[in-house]
C-alpha cells in the first residue's frame, strides 16, 4: 500500500488529553517522555499534531505566544517531532508550513539540533545565537559568590514578572505565574532588597533545568546557580547563551560538562528582543 501524501493528513490542535500521545512520541524518537515539560506546554502554549490513523500520533509541536493576548509579539516553536516510521517523508516540514502560515506575520523563534536545523533554514529561519547544553553534578569549591538569594514567595511573583518582560522582551506572565507550580524552586537575587534577578530549577527525569536564569551580570547568575545546587541532589541540566563565556567556563570547573550546542534560529526578526546581556539561559529550549 503506497504511503499517504503528508497533504492528506489533517493538522489539528492538541490538548492535555493528548499528554500520554505526545509522550509516546518523544519516546519513539528516542527522547525522554518529560511529560512534566509537555504538561507545562500545552497547557501555556498551542500544541500542533497529525493524528496517525493506525493510533497515536504522527507528528506534533507546540508554539508558545508571548506579548499582548491575541496580539502575540513572539511565538516560540518547540517540540517538533515525527514519528519514527514517518520520518523522511515531508512530514515535519509539512506541519511546520502549517505553524508558520498560522502565526502570520508574528515573528518566531526556536532552537535547533544540527539535524533539525536544514529544515528549518528552508523555511526562512535565520541563525542568529547558539546555546550550549551542560549537564552535571554542581560541586561548590569554596565560598560562592558574594550575592544574597533567598527563596522567592508570592509577593515577588509580580516583580519577577516585570524583570521578566524587561529583559526577555515581551510579557510572559502566562508562562512564568506557572513556576511557582511547575518548579521545584523558584529564587530571586537581591541588592539592597532589590530584586536583581531570578531563576528556576524544575524536575525532568533525572535531573534538574535551570531555567530561566535572568541576573543584572554574571556574579549574580552564579550565585543563583549556586543556591539551587544547594538544594538538590539530582544532576542540573542548563542551556547557556554562548556569549556568556565566563559562566560556561565557571559551570564546567563546578562539575557540569558540555553535551551539545544548538543553533538559536529567528523567523521576521534579525535577532530575539530585551536584553541578552541578562538572559543567561531559558525556561527551556522549547518555550524559550
């Protein structure tokens, strides 16, 4: 029996009841299921997938709008998988057509694997910044950096939000009012009982992502890196900007060591908004 043009497979919207699907997609490409990170997403994002006839599904994706509702200023694509029985076959880029044609004209980011990366450049994605992936135990060597954390509480939460915004460049609060659920810890840096910076470690399998990981300089990223390791005993898991040299280097004598790189694409903009020089890593690389 020939195999069906990808034109015959209807895209439709995902929801939560398609959590396990997707998960079994991951798992068929050989991911982690992280259905914790698949909650999160289809829950703050739009979810993308074609249904296989035969059961589960074909292919998925899941765009996250960020800025104004209904007037998205960002949308960041992620998760984009197909089946391994599927694969080599138009399918991804299909899908990925179908994503583009609905966002519009609003501008879109994602980051891509060396693989994934030729597709995506055919569909006029631009590198503009690659993030390296370390992973590892953190071991503390001597006094940390000279900058006071504590837990976050919910009175912070709305100045996380604003720092937030500042800095990624568009307002997330759908997004970053679900860490305080979603993570494990949440911890603010101060100044002067001023709120400098912010960052996150939330549960993935076996490890723990930072992210995000926003700090006024990298002093501040360090000591809030610090503090989460404190409080774990599982591996932290991180994607760092390339440009922040010196905290990539500081991480890898602390332990983590690198296990890929992956190229930032941009689609209608030149380059990501807000501010780099302060975004040292994203909630993930999924969602931005």
């Amino acid at each position: 029996m020939p195999t069906p043009s990808p034109a015959s497979f209807p895209v439709r919207r995902l929801t939560h009841r398609d959590l396990t699907a997707c998960a079994d997609l991951s798992e068929d490409r050989g991911w982690p299921r992280e259905e914790h990170k698949w909650g999160l997403l289809l829950s703050a994002g739009k979810g993308y997938g074609i249904d296989d006839p035969q059961g589960g599904l074909v292919s998925a994706c899941v765009v996250t709008e960020y800025g104004p509702h209904g007037r998205p200023e960002l949308g960041a694509i992620g998760m984009v998988l197909v089946a391994e029985r599927y694969a080599r076959q138009g399918i991804g880029r299909y899908l990925m057509r179908h994503v583009v044609s609905t966002m519009g004209t609003t501008p879109l980011t994602l980051h891509a694997t060396p693989n994934g990366r030729p597709l995506y450049e055919k569909l006029g994605f631009e590198v503009t910044g690659r993030a390296e992936m370390v992973v590892g135990h953190f071991t503390s060597d001597g006094p940390g950096p000279g900058v006071a954390t504590r837990a976050a509480t919910a009175e912070d939460l709305s100045t996380i939000i604003r720092l937030d915004g500042e800095v990624f460049g568009a307002d997330r609060t759908h997004v970053i009012a679900r860490l305080p659920a979603f993570a494990d810890q949440v911890r603010v840096a101060e100044d002067d009982g001023r709120i400098t910076g912010y960052a996150a470690a939330w549960p993935n399998m076996d490890t723990h992502v930072v992210g995000p990981l926003i700090a006024r300089d990298t002093e501040t990223a360090k000591a809030l890196l610090t503090a989460l390791a404190a409080h774990t005993d599982r591996p932290l898991r991180t994607d760092i900007d390339v440009r922040h040299e010196e905290l990539l280097a500081w991480v890898k004598e602390r332990g983590l060591r690198s296990v890929a790189f992956n190229a930032v694409m941009t689609h209608g903009i030149p380059e990501l908004p807000g501010d780099w020089n302060r975004r040292f890593a994203p909630l993930t690389v999924a969602a931005g």
